[in-house]
C-alpha cells in the first residue's frame, strides 16, 4: 500500500514538473541560451572566454541582467499595483550606495581583525562579508520602500508623483553633498570599491557573468511568484480599483505599502551588484535620470507582464550600444523617435501587445472551430 501511494506521489509530482516545464520551454531555452553564449560566442570568434570581444560582450550581458532586474521592480510598482513613482532611482541608488560604503569603510575594519573559518578551514570571510553588505543593501532599501510607502498613504496620483520626485531628488542631492564627501566622495561618487577578488569583474569576469544571470533568474522566479500569490492578486485590485478592494476588506494602505516595500528591496539588490559590477556608486544611480530609464524599460517591454521589461532592458541597452557606434552622441534623439513609434504601434509594449494579439487569435480559431462543429456541412 506504501509503495503504490509513494508510487502514485511520483507519478504527480514527475506530472507537474512536466506540465510545468512544458509552459516554460521558451524560458528554459533562453536560460541555456545565455549559458553557453560565452563558449559559443568564444568560438565563433576564435577568441579565448576571458579576453577580448567574448570579455566585452559578458560585460554587456552583466548591464543587461541587472537593469532587467531593475526594470521588473519598477513594473512590480506601476504595472502590477498602479502605482506611478518618480523615485524609483531612490531604491536603486540607496542599494549600491549601501554596499559600496559597506565594504569601502566597514568591511576592510572586520577583514583586518576577524577572521571567519568554515568547515575544513577555509577562509570564509570575504564570502561573510560580502553577504552582510548585501543585507545592507536590502535594509536601506526596504527603509526606503516604507518612507515612500508613508507619503503614498495620504497622497494619491499626480500629486504622489510628484513628491516621490521630490523625495528622491532629496536623496540625490545629499549623495553629492560635500558634507559627506570623506565617505561618498560628494559629485565624484565613491570608487575604488574593494570587491572580494574571488568574484572581480575585471579579473573574473565568467564567474561575474554567470552570479548576475543566476541573479536575474532567481530575482524573476521570486517576483513571479509574488505577482501570483493571493497578495499579488490585491495588488492588481488595487491598480483595478482601490475603492472595491477596500470595500471587501483589503486596506490599501497595508498593500501599497507591501508593494513599495517588495519593490524596493528588488531594485537595492540591483543596486547592490551594479556596484560590484563598476566598483563604483556614483550620484547618477541616484538621479532621475535612473528612474526616466526604468520607466522607458517598462513601457517599451509592455507593462504588467515582468518579462516586458526585462526585454525592454535589453533592447535599450544593446540598441544603445550600436547607436552610439552609429550615431555617436545623437543616439539618444535616434532612440527616441523609435520610442515614439513603439508606442504608437504597441501601445501595450512589445510583450503586452504580442500577448494581446495572440489572445485574440486564439479566440478567433476558437470561435472558428466551434462554428465548424456546429455546422458540419460547411466542411
């Protein structure tokens, strides 16, 4: 009997898993794609991995993974919940400023006095450390997501717009503040960042490549799964309709300020690892500027879709690359007018509108199909 339940469990489980990874063939595909495009890209071009166009084009692909992850938070905030923020560079930027101050002035203190051993005697501390400056990245940011969250309680569209800008611009401008320029080095931003060696970008530029894919991967399996759980489906009542939501007892002001939060520490994180990606933490990341891109990524992926963005990230950031070689410092004004033209011709993004356009093709066969069996003599 045992052994017939335990068999009947596996065959549910070997069941699910396929359905499952019959759903997500595309994602899949893509995932092992991105994996061996460093080999494959090496031997085209008769290139070692670690030098050259292949080194070149795992840099592009880092950017690429971790402005995706940037641009989901962003869509988690303004496609899932309705919520627009001009702030959202706040998250960002406080993330990789966290990290950077975190092992520029606090890690190197621990590193010199304390040494962290693991199991058979390794040299752990690098690894500790490194982790604890992630965690501070997340607490500044979700810091951020409840300060922004409180404004949003009593503050509602244009209005909250607006003061998220003004919020952000706060911050901005006291990472350029000559007050604190010992530490944040003020206009210039702070660099040098002493990254672990074991995962430099310039050194090991592979193993780099294949944390921010994983990054990306997890980061996007993790918001997916919120944006389908029961505080997911409130989020998107509340981008519906705020007044019925409250009506059958969901309080608003708890679920934005979950969305803020969520969305927050998503976008720290990616702060986190730009700035081990540049060693660097810069006012920039802090900028308006910072939040205008993100909001482009969304917009040109299709919001509410978290894959849209991420695509839309990547077109911006390779397009950008090309037009720059094309165009040299027109290209912005090159990728706007093809902005434009997006948006008029995919007003839902690319993603919102291919997935709009396939649903109604499916109803149209659909309908088709129940018109033939209905009347057989047309066949």
């Amino acid at each position: 009997m045992n052994t017939t339940t335990s068999t009947s469990k596996t065959r549910v489980v070997t069941g699910r898993f396929a359905a499952w990874a019959q759903q997500q063939v595309g994602g899949l595909l893509l995932v092992i794609g991105l994996i061996l495009f460093p080999f494959v890209f090496s031997w085209l071009y008769g290139s070692p991995v670690d030098s050259g166009p292949p080194k070149f084009w795992q840099g592009q692909l880092i950017v690429v993974f971790i402005t995706a992850v940037y641009a989901m938070s962003y869509d988690l905030l303004m496609g899932y919940t309705g919520i627009l923020s001009f702030g959202h560079a706040a998250f960002f930027g406080g993330g990789a400023y966290a990290m950077a101050l975190f092992l520029a002035h606090v890690a190197p203190r621990i590193a010199s006095s304390y040494r962290i051993v693991g199991p058979g005697g390794v040299n752990v501390t690098e690894i500790v450390l490194l982790v604890v400056g992630f965690l501070a990245a997340l607490v500044v940011s979700l810091l951020l997501g409840l300060l922004f969250s409180a404004v949003s309680a009593r503050v509602k569209g244009a209005y909250f717009a607006m003061v998220t800008l003004a919020m952000a611009e706060a911050i901005h401008i006291l990472s350029k503040a000559t007050d604190f320029v010992r530490w944040t080095g003020a206009d210039e931003g702070l660099h040098g960042v002493p990254v672990p060696a074991w995962i430099n970008p310039i050194q090991f530029r592979l193993r780099f490549y294949f944390v921010a894919l994983a990054f990306a991967v997890v980061m996007y399996l993790v918001t997916r799964r919120i944006v389908h759980s029961p505080m997911g489906r409130v989020f998107v009542a509340l981008r519906e309709n705020e007044s019925r939501a409250r009506m059958i007892g969901y309080n608003p002001a708890v679920y934005r300020s979950l969305a803020f939060v969520t969305s927050a520490v998503v976008a720290g994180s990616a702060g986190a690892l730009y700035a081990l990606w540049t060693m660097s933490a810069t006012p920039t990341m802090t900028g308006a500027g910072a939040t205008v891109d993100a909001l482009i990524m969304t917009i040109l992926g299709g919001i509410g879709t978290l894959f849209g963005p991420m695509l839309g990230a990547a077109l911006m950031e390779l397009f950008g690359h090309f037009f720059y070689q094309w165009f040299g410092a027109r290209w912005p004004l090159v990728f706007g007018v093809i902005f434009i033209a997006l948006v008029m011709f995919l007003p839902y993004g690319i993603v919102g509108t291919w997935q709009q356009r396939s649903a109604q093709l499916r109803a149209l066969l659909k309908r088709a199909s129940q018109q033939r069996r209905q009347d057989p003599s047309d066949s």
